[in-house]
C-alpha cells in the first residue's frame, strides 16, 4: 500500500473547482443532487453507491433526542445547500462582513491578505505557494496529502480500503448525511516507518472546499510512523452556513502516532455536528486535541478505538461556550484489547449564560484484561446566567480495568482574584489570566504561532461588551 | 384498585399515555431483558391486601396497630389519608413505571414523626405476592425521627415500593433502606423527597439482595440550608443487578449534599450507578460531592457508573469522583508481605473498602448485620470459584 506513485502535477489543479458553474445549486437533499454531484465529480461507481445507502440511512435516522433537544429541532434540513454554495449567499465584499468579526481580526493583527478568506470572501490561491512547498518535502517521504476529492480519484485502492469503515455511514444521522453529500476535506497517507517532522495544516491550505460545510478526512498512519495534523484556524471564521457536519476517519497501525488537533471558532449561528474516530492498533498512540470556541452548536465527541494490546488513546478538550452556545463536547474510549490504556482532560469555561458540556464514554469490552483509563473534567463557571454539564459514562466488563473519573466545577477563585489584583490588574485582566491558565494544558500543546493566538482570542473572549467570534 | 388519595395526581396523569420504557431511557438504561418485566407490574391475585396483613409493622419487637401513635410517630393507613403529603406544585419527573405505581398501589400508610425520638422505629415489609406499597413520611417543624425501612424478609413476590418524604422546617430524618432478601425476587422503589428550609435528610443504603435491586431517588432540596446526604453499600454475586438512581435538584441556596456509594461485585452480578447533582439557576453557596467507587472480582462482573453535572448557578463547590477496578496490586502487596495469604488479604481488603462507610457510628444499628453479610457473601464467592 505504500508503493502509490505520487503525480505532484496533479496537486496544483486539484485545488480549484472549475465545474463549479456547472452545476446549478438548489436548496434541499434528494437522490438527484446526490447522483449529479457524484457525476460532477467524476466518481467511480462504489462511491455513488456508498453515498446513495447512506442517504437512505440518513432518512430512516431519528433526530437525536438526548442532547441539545431544542436546538436540533429547529435545524431545517430542507434550508441547506449540500453542494456548491450560491455566490449571493457569500459575503460578496469585505464591507457586508459583520463589523465584531473585522475587529476580532483587528484585534488578533490577523494580515490583511488572511482576513478577506478568513471572512469567506476571497478564496487566497496565493497560499498555494506556502502548501506546494509543504508538499515537496512531503513527498521526498512517500506521504500522501490532498484533499479528499482528489484522493478517490488518484488513490482508489487505498481509499475504498478504508473509506468509512472506521466510522460506518449507519453511525449517526449527521454521519449518515455526511456520507451522503461530502465534499472536500483532507487525505493523509504516512508511509511505514515515517515520521513527518512539523505540523500538517490545513490552515495553508486555503481553498473553500477545505473550509466546506461536509468535509471528510481520512489520514491513515502505516506502522511505526507518526504524524501531526492541525484543523482550523484560531481566528473567528465568517460563514453563512447553517450546518457544519464533519467526519473524520483515523486509522493508525502497529507503533504509529497520531495527533490531531482541532481549533474551531465557527460564527455563532452554525450548528457544528460533527463525528470523528480513531483506530487505534497494536502500541499505537492516538491523540486527539480539540478545542470549540465558536458555534452556536456543538456537539463533538472525538473517540478512539482501542484495537489491539498495548495501544493508547488521549484526548484532551477545551471548550468555551460564551453567550449564546452551547458545546457540547467530550470523549470516548472502547477499550478492546488487553493492555491498552486511555486518558481524558477535558477543560470547559462558560459565561455570559453560554452552556458548556462534557459528555463521555469510557467503555471496557469483556477480555480487555489490565485496560487502564482516567477521565478528568474540570469546569469554571463565570456567572451566574451560565451553565455547566458533566455526563461521563463508564460501562466496565473486565474486572481487572483500572478506571477513574474526577470533576470538579467551580468559578473563579476569590483568592486567586485578590492575589492578582493586589499587584495592580484589573478585575477582567485577572479573571482572563487564570482563565488561559486553566486551559494551559492544552495552550501548551500547540504551535506557537497557534499558542498565542488562542490566548488572546480567549482573551477577546472575556471581555464583557466585545465578545465575539 | 386506584387509590382516593392519588386521585387527583392520576386525573392528568395515565400510564397509557407514557411511552413504553425501553433500554434507551437513560433512566432504565443496562438493565436489559429486566425492562420488559417491569413495563406492565403484575400485582398478586391477593392484591387487596390490608395493611397491617402485608406489613408487619414492629419497633423494639412489639407489634403496633395501623392509626396507632407511638413514640410520637402517627400511623395512618393510605385510606383514612386526604391530603397527598407531597406538595404537587412541584415539578417532578414522571415515566410510564412510576404512574402505574400509583395506578395499582396495593396498600400503604403515611407516618408523622410529631417528636422526638432517638430510636430507629423498624418497618417490616412481608408480602406473599407482588405489591406496591406506600409509605409517606412526613417529619414535623423542629423534629427529629429515624426509620428503619426493612425488605429482608421478602421471600415470594416482586415489591415495587412508593416512597414519599416531606420535611418541614428544621426538621431531620434519617432512614435506613435495607434490602437483603434472598436472590429470588425484585425489589423495585421510588423515592421522592422534599426538603424545607434548614431540614435534613440522610439515607442509609444496603443493597446485597434480590434477583434486581433497584433504587431510584429524586431529592428536591427546595428550602435554604436543606442538607441531603446518602451513604451506600452494595455487594453482587450470581446474577444479582444492583441498580441505584440518584438525582438531587438544588433548588434554595445554601443547600448542601453528600453522596457516597461503594460497591463489590463477584460472579456475573452487575451494578448501575446513575448520579445527577442539578443546581439551579440562583442556587447560590450550594455544596455538592458524589462519589461512587467499584471492584469488581470476576472477569464476568460488570459495572456501569454515571456520575452526572448540571451546574446554572456559579457560585458553587461541586465535584464528583467514581472508580472501577480490581483490588489495586500495591495494596496486596502490602498486605500479603505481612504474612497473609491471598484469601484472608482479600477477604480484609473487601472488609476495609466497606468500612469507610459502615464504620460511621450512624450505620451502628445494622454495622454487625452488614458486616456480617459482606462476609458470607464473599465466602460464597469463594467457594463457588473453587468449585
């Protein structure tokens, strides 16, 4: 599987869209559009398939009915553009962009250049310079990265080998509806043995399919390699979309690492729904590391598949609900195997009546003999309208699991406050301070450019009258 | 038979108009097949039953009268009652199981504590058949009781119980729920409580027998400075489910609860542990902790523990811990290199996981007879194992 010849030529168009046009958008999903995008693109034949059963997976699913009961229900499926987005409803020029988004960007010295995609108003090509460098070392090293679209086309075998077998179309009804109608997102495939030394962006890659409402990633980590992805963007991203349904596949083989970091700032009337899933073989590491900060709706559970002896699952999530949102996040771990071992930090603020939720499964299958597992959830309340949740499900068969969970929920420390201002800050600057320092854990994970961006995008965060994003 | 007293409750409320319970209530979730059992309660042929000939009403080993009173607390058979305890204003979670509780109750009483009194008064559940009883306890202004409501003697028949309690201002209870019938039936009851301004709750509770043992309990802690706290042990062998429900709403400010349940589980017995703290928005100065702690000894047995938030309030102190595991390797090795053999250090671990709750002077009426349990189900663990 590793010996695919790379075509680089093919990248560089592969970027664009040019049927586009083509292709006249209309509102609502039926079996048609399905068959007319898969046409568009030029699919094979077990890919139409593959989207037309799950579309009827799709219909047959209830909503869900045990979280965020209120909100789904007003989400009009029947409103959405699954493919190609009409021209009008994009902010055609910088001046319709929301006045609080060009001063988050202000604010956080996002380059001019950035800001017009960031605000969905230009798609940046000139990226595309920052990405094909990217690409060139990367191919040096027999890694594959493109977008998905690109990736059914050129690396058929590869793809169908693995394409929503780790999280089945069946899932869930927002996976189901992903299935159906995906459009762009990334492909990683990390040859045995390689180890891809800095971060893989999408970031860089700026193109509007990547920043789609239906991605689909699918990064495949060969035995012994390892390899570090990041998603979004720090900086508030503008988008009339209603709904953000993502799904995103991971399997990593025998030995090998993965890290997957998300930051997601999506305007605040975006439903992001999003499914995400890890395999994880023999002493491999998974780690997923994800942070919601935008959205009027999220609910995210990243979750890792704990495959065979000696593999080892992380996640750690931090979520901000400000006014207005609700993020529901959190984690799951299936433990399958002996040996294996999980871990879970989960780190959630909310203010200004925002609702923050940590919502997780630690399951232990009979015969996962010596599985080790700890969940911590620890949540800051900042007034009084705002809410917190913890749901952490244990389900242990094996006796010989080791199994924890501690939450705490609190709000500021009165001490903490006093210690601050006494040395002369003022009451928001202190609260701020400790609040970046309780989400340090995961701060610290980042790159650095990343690291201070969230700072003080948490900063922007807790200032009472600006709130944004 | 409908019952005068929940007249008005089952006016608006019918159990045909619920949905069915299946496995994905999360209120019934891992119970699995049980849940049939219970969407359709079949009471006794003999259902009529009276209540001074279903319960055996005794404290201190002497026999008492329905609409009697004694050592300040009022008996009053559910027939002879007008007015529902509970204040109904109060929102409260029905569900299909619950309604027909009160749909077929076979039988009940309510019981006032008017004063004082320092002694447990002992409530002796027989039954022949299944039944649904009740029991309302209400505690006075300023009072103080303590209630010893025992299901050990059940021997035929699934009791489904309805539990009701009010306490007024400043007033304390404190009930020790004993389940430890034989292995043959299912003991399946609903508590719910209000608590005024400064009162106190505490339940004790022992879950070591029945086929199903299940407890589900709703505390609305509505008065300022109202205190919950419960303590639980419970102990799995064979098939054996134990199933425990607690869901505390913190309503007034001030209020406070404690909640820790510890848990062994041998064969291929199972336990469910459901917590929810819910603290309302203005509840302020609320202080709440939950714990619930495993073992399990067989590679059959299984635990589920849901430990759940609900926090709209800031200022608060909240936090909860729960664990699954074996016997932790250090603490045998600890114990085994002091001479013990693997058995005895078992059997002294077990011992020593329990105490931290049975060793409270509170659990002193019923620490032998725990403890006493704990032992001889764990010596039976260990005979089947060997065979």
């Amino acid at each position: 599987m590793a010996n695919v010849d790379i075509d680089l030529g093919k990248y560089s168009l592969g970027w664009s869209d040019p049927e586009k046009n083509v292709f006249k958008p209309e509102k609502g999903l039926n079996e048609e559009i399905i068959r007319k995008m898969s046409e568009i693109k030029e699919e094979p034949e077990w890919m139409l398939d593959f989207r037309l059963k799950a579309y009827k997976r799709f219909l047959d699913k209830p909503m869900p009915e045990w979280v965020a009961k209120e909100k789904l229900s007003q989400l009009d499926f029947d409103d959405i553009y699954y493919y190609i987005k009409p021209t009008e409803d994009q902010a055609d020029s910088w001046d319709e962009v929301p006045e609080e988004i060009k001063q988050t960007y202000e604010k956080l010295g996002i380059p001019e250049a950035e800001r017009t995609y960031l605000a969905g108003v230009t798609a940046q090509y000139e990226s595309e310079v920052v990405y094909h460098k990217n690409r060139e070392d990367l191919e040096k090293l027999g890694v594959l990265f493109c977008d998905m679209d690109t990736a059914v086309r050129e690396y058929p075998e590869l793809v169908k080998e693995y394409f929503g077998t780790v999280i089945p179309p069946g899932d869930n009804k927002f996976a189901a509806l992903n299935s159906a109608v995906w459009s762009g997102g990334s492909f990683i495939y990390v040859p045995k043995g390689v180890h891809v030394e800095d971060p893989l962006q999408a970031y860089f890659r700026i193109n509007a399919e990547n920043m789609g409402q239906f991605e689909r990633t699918l990064i495949l980590v060969d035995e012994g390699a390892s390899v570090h992805y990041i998603e979004g963007c720090s900086a508030p991203v503008y988008t009339t979309d209603a709904l953000h349904s993502a799904v995103v596949e991971i399997v990593v083989k025998a030995s090998g690492t993965c890290r997957y970091t998300t930051i997601q700032n999506w305007s605040n009337d975006v439903y992001n729904l999003v499914t995400k899933r890890a395999q994880a073989y023999g002493n491999a590491t998974m780690e997923w590391i994800d942070a919601n900060l935008g959205s009027g709706l999220t609910v995210k559970y990243p979750s890792v598949y704990l495959m065979e002896p000696g593999a080892h699952g992380e996640v750690l999530s931090v979520a901000f609900a400000n006014s207005g949102q609700h993020q529901d996040t959190g984690a799951k771990m299936v433990h399958l195997a002996p040996d294996t071992t999980s871990l879970i930090t989960s780190k959630s603020v909310s203010k200004g009546g925002g609702r923050g939720a940590y919502r997780g499964l630690v399951r232990v299958e009979d015969g996962s003999e010596t599985a080790k597992s700890f969940v911590r959830c620890d949540a800051l309340i900042l007034d009084d309208e705002s809410r917190s949740d913890t749901y952490p499900y244990m389900e242990i068969e094996e006796a010989s699991a080791v199994i924890g969970h501690e939450a705490t929920v609190s709000k500021v420390g009165e001490d903490q406050l006093f210690y601050l201002m006494s040395r002369g800050l003022s009451e928001s600057e202190a609260t701020s301070m400790i609040v970046a320092g309780f989400v340090e854990e995961f701060t610290k994970t980042l790159p650095m450019e990343y690291a201070m961006e969230f700072n003080q995008l948490i900063e922007l965060n807790m200032i009472e009258a600006g709130a944004v994003g | 038979m409908k019952n005068k007293l929940f007249e008005k409750k089952l006016k608006s409320l019918s159990s045909k108009d619920f949905k069915n319970i299946t496995a994905k209530d999360e209120d019934w979730k891992y119970l699995g097949k049980k849940i049939f059992e219970l969407n359709d309660i079949e009471i006794g042929k003999s259902s009529d039953i009276e209540a001074s000939k279903t319960f055996d009403i005794d404290s201190n080993c002497f026999t008492y009268e329905i609409n009697s009173e004694h050592d300040h607390i009022a008996i009053v058979n559910i027939d002879e009652v007008k007015k529902p305890l509970i204040k109904e204003s109060i929102k409260r979670p029905f569900d299909k199981f619950n309604i027909e509780q009160f749909e077929k109750v076979t039988g009940g009483f309510q019981l006032n504590v008017k004063g004082d009194s320092e002694q447990y008064f002992s409530v002796n559940f027989q039954s022949a058949d299944n039944a649904i009883p009740y029991i309302g306890i209400s505690v006075d202004k300023n009072k103080s009781g303590k209630l010893y409501l025992n299901f050990d003697q059940l021997v035929n028949g699934n009791i489904y119980p309805i539990i009701e309690i009010f306490l007024n201002d400043n007033s304390n209870l404190e009930i020790i729920l004993s389940v430890t019938s034989p292995k043959g039936i299912n003991i399946v009851n609903s508590l719910y409580a209000q608590l005024e301004k400064d009162s106190n709750l505490t339940i004790h509770n022992i879950s070591t027998g029945a086929a199903l043992s299940r407890s589900r309990m709703d505390i609305d802690l509505l008065g300022n400075g109202s205190e919950f706290s419960l303590d639980g042990v419970y102990f799995g062998e064979e098939t054996q489910i134990h199933d425990n429900r607690v869901f505390v709403n913190h309503l007034g400010k001030n209020t406070s609860s404690n909640m820790i349940t510890k848990g062994v589980l041998g064969d291929q017995s199972s336990s469910i542990f459901t917590g929810t703290i819910h603290i309302a928005e203005g509840a302020e100065k609320t202080e709440s902790h939950q714990e619930n702690r495993n073992i399990l000894l067989s590679e059959e047995a299984t635990a589920q523990s849901v430990p759940n938030l609900e926090i709209l309030c800031d200022d608060v102190i909240c936090s909860h811990g729960s664990s699954v595991g074996p016997i932790e390797e250090n603490v045998y090795h600890y114990v085994m290199s002091r001479g013990i053999k693997k058995v005895d250090a078992d059997k002294l671990l077990i011992k020593g996981f329990f105490n931290e709750v049975i060793n409270d002077s509170k659990w002193a009426k019923v620490h032998d007879k725990v403890s006493e349990i704990i032992d001889r189900k764990y010596m039976n663990l260990i005979g089947r194992k060997n065979g």
